[in-house]
C-alpha cells in the first residue's frame, strides 16, 4: 500500500502534544498506524516533547508518584477484562486498530444509517469539540457538493474517491477547509468507506441537504 496524501506537520504535532480534539486524534491515530513516514515523524516529536520536559524543573506532588502508579493499575486491570473485538473467521482486519476500538469490532460491527442516494453514515462517539463518523460510498456515487466552515480531515478506509484536487486511496487523508467547495466521487470500481472529521458544520449548496442537514449531523 502506497500512501500518497499524508497528515500535515501542525496536525501529527498536535496529536503529540495531546493538543488535538478527540475525533481529529482519531484521525491521526488511524493514519499514523498504516503510514511508517507519519508515524515517525510522530514519534519524532513525542521524543522531542519528552526531552523538553526533561530539561523543565517541575516540582511533583507529594502523592504524584502513588497517584500515577495507581491509575497505571487500574487501565492494566481494564485491558486485562475487556473482551475481545468481536471479527468474522479468517477475516483480516480492514479496520485500524484505533478506529477498531470506537466501532466495536471490524467493519462488520459497523451500524449504519442512511443518508441519501445510497450513501450511509455512522456516527462515532467522541467529545463535542469536533465530531467522527464513518461514510459509505456507492461505487460511483458522490457526496453532494459542499463546502466547510471549518477543517474537514478526511481518511479513506477502503475503495478510493476522487475531487476536483486529486484522487485517494486507502490510507489518504484530505485535508479541507474553508477554501475548499468540493464533490467527492467514489471509484467505480469499488465502494469507498471513509473515516471523516469535522470541527464544523458542512456548507451544502443544494436545498435537500441543507433541509436534512440538522437530523443528520452532518
């Protein structure tokens, strides 16, 4: 697998500084674990961090190192009793290991809803700073036109869409923002199923989703 359209240096430093929202992280997170440039690029920064911090002369609490053993306890006890994900037989992961950990499972635990002309969403729970959700792509179906009010990071899980910029594949992430009006084609070869963040509201130009808008979240 070939990546060609990869995170952004602010982004993959702001998700090692912890600085990032939730469903932005789990953007990075989901790239960083298929792509060896990105991921060490992020490990690059988090050494970096931990060497500043190193050189700080921060005073720790009386109960700082009891009270970290403690919470370190208490998420091994947690890993240890959680069950597993649940996955079909002989299924390889399609997934990423952290967007596994939303939706449950692999890509059959997925619950979608639809959302018009064959496409269908699923929304992950994340806090409300920005929100997550998986997109269902026919085909040879679009997204229609729309453009954003915010940052729109957006991951391709399987198949492959292209706009006006470029074309992306599994592993991409577009990055859109205020500048960018676009309409997302699916390849026609294959369904594409996309990881998408937003940290805004989508601007659609057409009166039916901008009426649908508001129950789908979008």
């Amino acid at each position: 697998m070939t990546i060609k359209h990869h995170l952004t240096e602010s982004l993959l430093m702001g998700y090692a500084a912890g600085s990032l929202p939730e469903a932005f992280n789990l953007v990075v997170a989901s790239h960083v674990s298929l792509c060896d440039d990105c991921r060490a690029a992020v490990e690059s920064y988090e050494a970096l961090g931990g060497a500043v911090l190193d050189d700080a002369q921060v005073a720790m609490a009386e109960d700082g190192l009891a009270d970290c053993l403690a919470r370190l306890e208490t998420a091994a006890a947690e890993v240890e009793t959680a069950p597993p994900a649940p996955r079909s037989a002989n299924q390889a992961h399609s997934l990423p290991a952290p967007l596994r950990d939303y939706v449950g499972g692999d890509m059959d635990a997925i619950r979608w809803r639809p959302v018009g002309g064959g496409v269908k969403q699923a929304i992950l729970r994340t806090s409300e700073s920005a929100s997550a959700r998986l997109l269902f792509i026919p085909a040879g179906s679009a997204v229609p036109d729309h453009g954003h009010r915010g940052v729109e990071l957006t991951m391709v899980l399987q198949g492959a869409f292209a706009d006006a910029t470029d074309r992306f594949a599994r592993g991409d992430v577009e990055i859109a923002d205020e500048d960018l009006e676009h309409t997302p084609i699916a390849d026609i070869g294959a369904d594409c199923i996309c990881l998408a963040a937003t940290d805004a509201p989508l601007r659609f130009r057409s009166l039916i989703p901008r009426l649908l808008q508001p129950f789908l979240k979008i």
